[in-house]
C-alpha cells in the first residue's frame, strides 16, 4: 500500500481507503456486520489507514462499527465522517437557506453525536455532508468549522460536493477553511478533471474520489437480469432501462481496452489514483474478496497515458441519482 499527504494537513493516507456507506445496512441491505468488521480488519492488515463514514449511514450504524473496529487495528486508522443536512435533503439546493442545513447548534450537535458512535474523543476529519457556494458569505458553518477546531472535536474539516456537479463548490475551496472535498469521480464522471482539481491542487486541498465503481456499474456484474433487494438504494439507481445502458457502455470499456491482467474494478481504481489531485480512492467494500482486489490496486499503480486517453472517451454525462 502507497500513502499520500492528505492536503496541507499532517494525514498520510492510504491511496486506497474504505467507504462505508454499505455497512451501514439501511441504504444498502444485503450486508452482514461480522463480514464487514472481516472485510475492515482485512483492509487494516493490507495497510489501508483511512475510513469514509457519515452519521448519515443507518443512522449511526456505520460510524459505530467503524468505531469499533479501528480498536483492534494494527495501524493508527483515520476516519473521515459527515454531519448531514439538517432538512435531510441531498443535494444540497442553491434556493435553500443554509440556515434550514447547517444551523451553528445543529452542527454543533451532530459533531457530538459523532463522536459518541465512533467512541473517541476528536474526529480526524469531518465533512459537511451537502454544500452549495451559494453559502459562502453566511457565517454558521464558518463559526462550526472554527469552533469544533478550537474545542479539539474536529481536527480537519471538509465538504462532501454534490452528485456530478464539482464547480458547486470552488468557492469553498478558495475560502481557505476547508482541508478537504470529497467528489465522485469515476471513469465515466470525469468532470471534476476540469476545474476543482487543478484548483485543489493549487490550494493543496485534499481530495477524496469517491463512487469510484459507479455504485457497482464499473464492476462489471451488472446484467439486466440482476435484481436488488427490494428498498434498496440501488433498485432506484439503476432502474428501468439504465441496467441496459450499463451493460452496453461496460461492454463498449471493455472492448476498447482489450486484454488486461487486472480486472475492470481494478482499472477503474487505478484510473482514480492515477490523477496527481487524487489522495484517496474510496471503494464501498463490505466483503474480504473486494476488500483484497481494491487494496492490491495500490502496488499496481498508475495507469499509463495510452490507457488513459482509451478512458477519456468513455466519459459518461448522466445523473442517476435523480
Ligand atoms: N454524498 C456523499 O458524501 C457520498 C455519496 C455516495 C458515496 N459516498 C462515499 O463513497 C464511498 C464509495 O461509494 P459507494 O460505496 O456508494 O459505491 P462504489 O464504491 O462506487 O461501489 C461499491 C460497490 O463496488 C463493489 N466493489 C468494491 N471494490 C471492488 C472490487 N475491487 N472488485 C469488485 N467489486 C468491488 C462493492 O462490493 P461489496 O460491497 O459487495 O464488497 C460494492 O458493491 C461510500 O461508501 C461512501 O463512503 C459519499
């Protein structure tokens, strides 16, 4: 495993890192919380030092079962977690007052509650689990930043950008108070590669890619017969026709990159790390099997420029969150 500076902070992070969205069990089912607490004891053995989780996941769930398993971990582990909106609603809208997302006591609150799932006494970095430059001249969510800093509660801050749209939030990058973004960036969202990168490095800001698998589309498992359990996020993600559409634009990857010894997750990681403002991928990996396939993407390194101008064209401008 190969480690980056996380931004201008002290973190050095595994390029490879863990998102915990899916064992937090409500928005993903199909999970189990012995094979999670395996597949995060496994990711610690492999060298991985850094978690992505948010109150947001099961409620809870998710920070605790992080909590509990970076006790037993060989290596100091990071963890990364969210306070969300407090309307609840994601992405965060342009047209919405801050002060009905990010109240000064609300964010004070949910830090605290935070703390108590995860059991420790300061999060190494926490994110604002919506944003909107829209914000930027209101002054509560500087205040908490400030303050949860000075308490000793937060050591770094961050923002969680919204779904496919990375220039929502250059704003906040230049404010100087935020250490790190967290993106989706994926073979087929290449946007951030535009403008938020060049200006996070620029900035040295931190950047978390995350959605690296297109919540499973880059797997390369997904037929059009595959079904979700019923409830699950992913039932809405891909429904209707876009299983189909998956299926065609991972056939089309695959036939334009040929034969390869690594698998197509493995690329598909391999093409986040490769970009310079990259610190950490962040797969969602609840089993040993994926666990053990995306650590190993690390030692396989950058991708070589003729793969990634193969890559460049199979960028992909859809939104199926909506
Ligand atoms: N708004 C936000 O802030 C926000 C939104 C979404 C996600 N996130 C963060 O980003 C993280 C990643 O996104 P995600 O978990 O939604 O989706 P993702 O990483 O794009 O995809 C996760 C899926 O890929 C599979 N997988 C992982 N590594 C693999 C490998 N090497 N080979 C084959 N399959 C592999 C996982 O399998 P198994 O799980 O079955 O092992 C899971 O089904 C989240 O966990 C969360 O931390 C943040």
């Amino acid at each position: 495993m190969h480690y980056r500076k996380l931004g201008s902070t002290e973190l050095e992070v595994s390029e490879i890192g863990y998102g915990a969205w899916g064992i937090g069990g409500t928005q993903w089912l199909g999970g189990r919380d012995d094979e999670s607490q395996k597949a995060l004891q496994r990711a610690f053995e492999l060298g991985l030092n850094f978690i992505d989780t948010a109150l947001a996941y099961g409620d809870g769930h998710s920070e605790k079962l992080v909590g509990q398993a970076v006790k037993s971990a060989p290596q100091r582990v990071y963890i990364a977690t969210k306070i969300p909106p407090k309307n609840r609603i994601w992405p965060a809208s342009p047209s919405t007052p801050i002060s009905e997302v990010f109240p000064y006591e609300y964010i004070i609150e949910s830090a605290n509650e935070s703390l108590r799932n995860l059991g420790t006494e300061q999060i190494d970095l926490l994110q604002y689990h919506v944003w909107d430059d829209a914000w930027i001249h209101t002054d509560e969510w500087r205040r908490g930043i400030e303050d949860l800093k000075k308490a000793g509660k937060a050591r770094y801050f961050g923002v969680s950008i919204s779904d496919h749209d990375p220039d929502s939030a250059l704003e906040v990058v230049k404010s100087g108070l935020i250490d790190t973004v967290q993106v989706i960036y994926n073979i087929f969202d290449q946007t951030p590669e535009k403008n938020l990168f060049p200006l996070c490095l620029e900035r040295k800001i931190g950047v978390l890619a995350r959605v690296p698998l297109d919540e499973g589309g880059l797997t390369g498992t997904i037929t059009e017969q595959t079904q979700f359990e019923p409830g699950e996020f992913r039932e809405g993600y891909f429904r209707g026709d876009r299983k189909k559409e998956i299926v065609q634009h991972v056939e089309a990857l695959k036939k334009d990159l040929g034969e390869r010894s690594e698998t197509l997750p493995q690329t598909a990681l391999r093409f986040c790390i490769s970009h310079p403002a990259v610190t950490t991928v962040i797969p969602g990996m609840r089993r040993i099997s994926t666990v053990e396939s995306s650590c190993a993407v690390s030692d396989l390194g950058k991708l070589d420029s003729n793969t990634l101008a193969t890559l460049k064209r199979h960028a992909w401008n859809r939104n199926f969150y909506q």
